[in-house]
C-alpha cells in the first residue's frame, strides 16, 4: 500500500505471519534514475532519488517480497522490474487503483479496459524476468462476470503466475462492501483453465480467521490484507496483538528508527494503528496519539520506545521467520553492496504451522522455490514461473506434498 506499505509495516507483517508482502506502488519512471545504497550496519537497501529515498527493503524480506509496479508502457515497466529484480522475489502490475493520478496516465484500473495494453505489458515482463522472479498481476472486479472471465483467461495467458482480484469494480468506493460472493465462480473458471494459476481474493478481509472464512467461500488460494493491515500489521497472526499501544506501537517505533524510515513515513503509520480489542485507557491513547502528532522526530518518542533497541526488533522478526520457516535467518548476513551481487502493505498470511510445513522460501535460497504445477504448461506459458507453492499449495518439482490452499495475503 502507498505509504502504509513502506520497510517497517512489511516487517511487522512477516513477523506476525505474512506470507508475502507488496511494496507500495511505484510508477515505472520513478525507480530508474534511483541510486541504490547499501547502509553496511543494518543492511537496508535503498532506492534512492534526488531528495529521498524512493523504495527501501531489508534482505531478510527479499523471499517475500513483490514489489508493485504502476505503468502504462512495457518497455519502462521492464526497465523498472531490472532496476530491482536483484531485491525481489516478485513483480506484481498493478491495474485496479482508481484514482486518478493512476488512471490519468493510463495506469492502473485505466488498465482494465485496455487489455491490450495490460497485457502486453505483463507479457513483456515475463519475457524480460528470469523464471525465478515472479509475474503477477491486481486487477478489480470487471461490471459483469462475462467481461472479469474473459479478462482473466487473457491476463493467465500471457504467464503470470498468481492473479489478485479486488473483488469491488473500478467505481466503487472503500466502504461498499466487496463483493466477494462473485469470485467463486471466477476461481472454478480459472481453475477449469488447468494452469495452476493461483487467485489471490482481496477486499474487507479482517484477520487470520477471516481469512480462513474467505479462502472456505471463494476457495481462493490466498487473501491478500491490505485496510486491516494498515490498522494492525499483526492481524496475519491468529493471535493478533491487541495491545496496540503499549506493544505494537514501541516495537514499530524502533524497527523503523533502526531502519532509518523516514520519520513523515513512521508518524503517518503509527496513526493508522488502533484495534477493536485494545486494553489502554481513553486517557491513555489520547496522551499517546498527543505525543506522536508533536513528534518531530524519533528522539521526541524516547519515552515509548523503551529499553529495547531497533536492532533486537529486527533480529525478532528474522527470528520469526527462522521459526516458521525452519531455516535460519540472519539480520546481519554480509551485504551485498554492489549491483552485481544479489528489492499493503499489501501482504499473504499463512496457517501453514498448522500443517507442520515449511512456510516460505529456505533463507539459502534467493527466491521463493520454484514450483511447480500438476499441470503442463501451455505454449504461451512457457515462460511462467508458477507462483511459490505457498501461494498455489501445491509444488511439483519437490516430492513433498504440500496442502491444497493455505494460505492467504497483506497489500
Ligand atoms: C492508503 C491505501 C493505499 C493503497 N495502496 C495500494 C497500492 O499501492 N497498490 C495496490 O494495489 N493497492 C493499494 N491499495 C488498495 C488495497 O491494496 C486494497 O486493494 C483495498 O484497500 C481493498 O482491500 P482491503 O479491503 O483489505 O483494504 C491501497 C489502499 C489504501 C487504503
């Protein structure tokens, strides 16, 4: 999500149980002219244009993370995924935003009615990633269900590996109830296509349970969270901190200082926080709320921040990846410093631990494994990379049986 999406949340999200995290929108042009720095003590890779920091990522969520592109022309979309392709497990096109800054330009859910357009630029990304990178795409319900198949069947078509389906159209607005009793039938479609593609629901998911509910009624493979994450980045848990003050506030406060997160970025955030379960006080949020809105910067929120420094937070959330993973994770691996060594909050929560399996890609391992399809690929497939089988639950190329559909998503 732009803004909510940025280092910190994404994080925070894996922390607590995201499968996959997307980075904030970026418009193709924008990432070209970035520098990018490699900060040598906490390992935070930079993006960076004249007067900040365009996009920031962390190696330790390099298996996880997809990162969004805003285009509207395929030679600059692939010039965009190159820029970033060594940071990344994913590159995800983005052609349901409706707003017109988006649209305007012919981006985003302007997309949607030029198929032509979408997918030459998807195709050309495919062409242009190497197999390990995934392709994928987040498109908005069409008006009728005729017109969402018929732009499916042509966006699986030119070899994407996962589709996201916000399941509201282009008019409507955040409040309106998704619709999500439509993508049902989207998904039999799709699955009818025999090409193991995996439908990713999006739209008023709540949290891990939810999540489960939304996976029973629309069998998508996963749920992406991108509101509700917004408000909690730890609702991909099925034990979400309902603190939120005294917890997740300090422990976002100190990953993002360690990590150098732009303090506008971090203020804006750690305002979006709140849950329906939390314990504190009118008083008490009141005073807090007080407090970050004056902030000018980190040091004015010493008093929250306690003890614990932004180092032990982020050795936290490699730690919580080791243990759902298995593999272990280190927050100060050497980094790798130049562009020939290996970049919603949009995020995928996982109940895999149910299953006892491994959750996401073995840290040895640059990019989420390869997977694989019970199904040959077509012609126009050839170029694929089948989503990871923690996505499509199902992986081939390994002798391992994983669980059909476990999985959910944050934005
Ligand atoms: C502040 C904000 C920023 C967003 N940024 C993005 C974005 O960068 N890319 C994107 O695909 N969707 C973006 N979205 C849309 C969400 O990803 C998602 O499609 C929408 O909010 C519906 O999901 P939800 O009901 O879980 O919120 C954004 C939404 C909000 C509210």
């Amino acid at each position: 999500m732009v803004r909510s999406g940025a280092l910190p949340t994404r994080l925070l999200a894996l922390k607590y149980g995201a499968s996959l995290v997307w980075g904030p929108e970026m418009v193709d042009k924008a990432i070209l002219h970035a520098e990018r720095v490699v900060d040598p003590i906490t390992g935070v890779i930079s993006y960076n244009g004249k007067s900040r920091a365009m996009f920031t990522t962390h190696p330790i969520e390099k298996p996880y993370l997809i990162y969004q592109i805003g285009s509207a022309d395929p030679e600059l979309a692939v010039q965009a995924a190159r820029k970033v392709m060594q940071d990344v497990s994913g590159i995800d096109l983005n052609c349901g935003c409706p707003k017109p800054f988006s649209t305007h330009a012919g981006m985003g859910a302007a997309l949607l009615t030029n198929p032509d357009l979408l997918c030459s630029i998807l195709t050309a990304l495919r062409q242009a990633m190497p197999p390990e990178i995934t392709v994928t795409a987040k498109i908005r319900l069409l008006p009728t269900q005729e017109e969402t198949k018929k732009l499916v069947e042509r966006i699986i078509n030119t070899g994407v590996s996962a589709i996201t389906i916000h399941c509201r159209t282009r008019p409507m607005r955040p409040r309106e109830k998704a619709l999500q009793e439509r993508l049902n039938e989207i998904v039999d479609f799709v699955n009818g296509l025999g090409k193991d593609i995996a439908v990713v629901e999006n739209g008023d998911c709540t949290g891990y349970d939810d999540a489960l509910r939304i996976r029973r009624v629309t069998k998508a493979s996963s749920v992406m969270i991108a509101t509700a994450a917004e408000s909690n980045p730890s609702v991909f848990s099925p034990n979400p901190v309902t603190n939120v003050d005294k917890e997740l506030v300090p422990s976002y406060l100190r990953l993002a200082k360690y990590l150098d997160n732009h303090w506008a970025n971090s203020k804006f955030c750690v305002i979006q926080f709140k849950s329906s379960e939390d314990t504190a006080s009118k008083a008490e949020k009141h005073e807090l709320k007080e407090l970050i809105s004056k902030g000018k910067g980190y040091n004015d929120m010493n008093s929250v921040v306690g003890e614990w420094t932004g180092e032990q937070e982020l050795q936290e959330v490699a730690k919580a990846i080791q243990t759902r993973t298995g593999e272990a994770v280190f927050a100060h691996e050497p980094m790798p410093t130049s562009a020939e060594e290996v970049s919603a909050v949009q995020s995928v929560s996982s109940e895999n631990e149910e299953y006892g399996m491994p959750t996401s890609t073995p840290s040895n391992r640059p990019n989420p494994e390869p997977p694989s399809s019970g199904a040959p690929l077509g012609p126009s497939n050839e170029a694929r990379m089948p989503i990871p089988a923690i996505i499509s639950g199902s992986d081939a190329l390994t002798p391992t049986p994983t669980p059909a559909a476990f999985n959910f998503t944050p934005a």
